[in-house]
C-alpha cells in the first residue's frame, strides 16, 4: 500500500506530475452551510440575522475569536477574525513532503480564517463609512502579519468572495485568509518573470507598470496620494481592476498607517463605481502579495486585483489556456471613470 501518508488526513495536498500544479483536498469543506439568501436578488436588508452566525448575540456558533477590533465609540467590535470551520488548510495537518510512488504529495498544513468584516448582516463595502474599511484592513494586516509569523506558512491569501458567483455561501460580509505551506506554480512564474525584468532594467516591473499607465491615462479610474487603480492593459475579465500603492512595496504586511486609509478610500470609491455601472456585480478581490523568500526584494511589488465574475470560462478557455475578454480594457475604465 503505497498510499496511505497524506490521505489518512483531513487536509492534503498533492501534485499534478505534468503541470507541477498543487491541489489541495479538504474533507471538511464538504459540510459547509449554505445560505439561501445568498442566492436571492432580492436580498433583505437586516442588520441582523438570527441564523447568522457572523452576527453579534450569536457567538455560540463561532469558533474561537483570534482578533477583535473594538469600536472606538465603546459600542462592541468592529471587525473579527476567527478560524474558519471547514477549513482548507488545517494546523494539525503535517507539513512534510512524502513520494506516493512516482508522486508527490504532503500534509494540508496551513491556517484558514474567516474575517467577520463588520456586525451589520446586510452592509456591503459601499455603503460601510472609511472608518468601517480602515478596520477591515488593519485586521487582515494583523492576521497577515500573525500567519507569517509561523515558519511553516511561506504565503498569505487575503481574499473576499461577493456573490454566489464569487464562491460566497453566508451572505454576511466577510473575507478570508489563508497561510498555505507551498507556493503554486504560477506564482514561482511570475516571481521568476519580476526578476528577469529587474535584471533587465534594474526596475521593479510593476512600479514600472504604475508609471506607464499614469503617463498614457487611458486605462486609469482613480488614484489618491498612495494608491492608484486601473483596468490592466491585458484585462482576463471585463472590468477587472487593479489597485496597486504607489510606494514600492514587496509585501502587504509592510502596508504604512497612513496607507490602510487611502486603501480604505481608494476601495471603497472603486466598488462604489463597480456597484452602481453593473448593478452590484459578483466579483472576487484577492490581495496579491509575495512569499516569505520574497519580502524585501527590489522587484516585487503587492496589489489588489478585483474580478468581476461576470463570464464563465468555457472549454476554449479551460482547454487552451486562453482567455476571450468581449470588453475592451480601455472602454472599460472610460465607463468606470464616470
Ligand atoms: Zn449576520
Ligand atoms: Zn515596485
């Protein structure tokens, strides 16, 4: 019996010999709850769910709460981190690396956290004040920095599913977090390609890129004193935005104080625009910042990505690699500018 070390665990991963691409299996995942008002378009209005258990009154239905920013007005908690309880990726898993025969495989190490962004059921970015979204962010800076804190975790996913489109089952607002063991492939591409270009021209490619799109224009949106956003020149998606800070920076957990609120401001303008243009769209926003081998170095630089889920990739695109994008990038961002 040659496989029986990574599947006697709940959390797995394996890789595919071909691709190198890792995959990781999560027995847990399974048994999520799925709430149906997700699915409704006419979403009701609360602040407050009774069957919610991301509301405040039903901690009972929580696991452990890691973080908690308080209200500054004294009136409960703003923002929380918990674990999630199907997670991916699980602390008790091992973290070692085992051949199964010609394959490879190793345990589903990692931490998964679920962040609570704000008590109200029923807000959404656009409608929370600066303060609301400030909070959200100084929380995934602390669960970022704690989850790199483990020598085992070598990346850090901070993402936010909105919309059943977007892969989001409980309709109160939140993101997550995930510390993974590993580094997919593409990562180690576009890490090696950041590199290549910094030893080409002795730039960052990406500060490059901030550069480039301010002096042509046509593809921004917006921009404040850090950060600036912009369809990318070759969008996947209509209406995918980048919003990247203007300071070089390698990881997000090197994010200033001052930068937590004009990423506040700068995302909140950004999903404002995206809600009112597509009748708030599903989309995905996802953190892009570099692994623990990465920190400091000269030509990696973080940002946010958001992609509206407005297409469902079809057996071209799976098949071939390639994306077909009815959109124009540039049209895009001139119908996001107002
Ligand atoms: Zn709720
Ligand atoms: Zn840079």
């Amino acid at each position: 019996m040659i496989y029986q070390h990574c599947s006697s665990h709940e959390s797995f991963i394996r890789q595919d010999p071909i691709s190198k691409e890792w995959v990781i299996y999560s027995i847990s995942r399974k048994n999520r709850p799925h709430d149906q008002t997700v699915e409704s378009s006419n979403k009701p209005l609360l602040s407050f769910d009774k069957d919610c258990p991301f509301c405040p009154g039903n901690e009972n239905k929580l696991a452990i709460v890691n973080e908690e920013i308080k209200n500054p007005n004294g009136s409960g908690w703003l923002s929380r981190a918990i674990d999630n309880k199907f997670p991916a990726l699980s602390q008790a898993a091992p973290t070692q690396r085992y051949k199964e025969g010609i394959y490879l495989c190793m345990g589903g190490y990692g931490r998964h956290e679920v962040i609570i962004e704000n008590p109200h059921h029923s807000k959404d970015i656009p409608q929370y004040d600066v303060n609301e979204i400030s909070s959200v962010i100084e929380i995934y800076h602390r669960r970022y920095l704690a989850m790199m804190s483990d020598d085992h975790i070598v990346m850090v996913t901070i993402f936010r599913n909105h919309g059943v489109n977007a892969g989001t089952s409980l309709a109160h607002p939140h993101s997550q977090i995930i510390g993974s063991p590993t580094v997919p492939r593409y990562i180690r591409i576009q890490e090696q390609i950041s590199e290549t270009y910094f030893d080409d021209h002795g730039v960052c490619i990406y500060c490059d890129l901030i550069n480039s799109e301010l002096k042509c224009g046509e593809r921004i949106i917006t921009r404040n004193s850090s950060f600036v956003s912009f369809v990318p020149y070759a969008a996947k998606v209509p209406y995918e935005i980048w919003i990247l800070p203007c300071r070089h920076t390698a990881v997000f957990g090197d994010i200033k104080e001052y930068e937590k609120e004009d990423l506040a401001l700068i995302l909140k303008d950004i999903l404002s625009r995206l809600s009112s243009l597509l009748e708030d769209p599903d989309y995905n926003y996802i953190i892009h910042t570099f692994t623990r081998y990465r920190t400091n170095e000269p030509h990696i630089h973080w940002f946010l990505q958001i992609v509206p889920r407005l297409l469902t990739p079809a057996g071209f695109e799976l098949g071939s690699g390639f994306r077909i994008n009815p959109s124009i990038p540039e049209v895009d961002a001139r119908e996001l500018k107002g």
